[in-house]
C-alpha cells in the first residue's frame, strides 16, 4: 500500500507500508532521481562569443547560487520518476 508522506521540503515522498515493498518489481517501487547540474556564467562579447573566465562560487556568492547543485526527484514508481524529470525539464525548457 502507498501511502503519502510530506518531509521537511514539503515534498510528498512515498512510503510503502508494511514490508510489502520486498515482493514488489524493482519498476514498481518508488523511485528517487538525483539531478547534478553545473552552471557556468561567462560575459559575452559583442560577436556572441563568451569570455574564458568564468564567475566563480565567490563571484556567485553575492546571487546566492553556487557553481553545482543537485535536485532530488521522486516517484511512485520508476515511471512516476521519469514523468517527473520529464515534466521538470519541460517546465525549464518554457522558461528559457
């Protein structure tokens, strides 16, 4: 049986009750996907081409971002998860 449960991050993670989780398909157990990303800000010159330097986690610091992150992902079941990255990326991909 799932059943849902609201963390710290307000993310409603699955839980499995009982032990039932044993005996269910590796596809149908709730799945977790971990998203590592790095982000690079360069100046870019009048031509379109960017600058080598790139803005460091000190430069950043003052946007409160870093250089890396990660973004944690959840789902029911394997495919719950990928829907969600899917529909992650679609939002980011609006957005741009």
């Amino acid at each position: 049986m799932l059943s849902k449960n609201n963390d710290n991050f307000q993310h409603n993670s699955p839980i499995i009750a009982g032990s039932n989780i044993q005996h269910m398909e590796k596809r149908e157990k709730p799945h977790m996907a971990i998203i590592t990303f790095k982000i690079d800000v360069r100046a870019m010159n009048s031509d379109d081409t960017l600058e080598l330097h790139v803005m460091n986690d000190a430069a950043l610091k003052k946007y409160d971002i870093a250089q890396k992150g990660q973004m944690i992902v959840k789902g029911y079941s394997e495919a719950d998860c990928i829907n969600n990255i899917k529909e992650i990326l679609r939002k980011v991909k609006e957005n741009v």
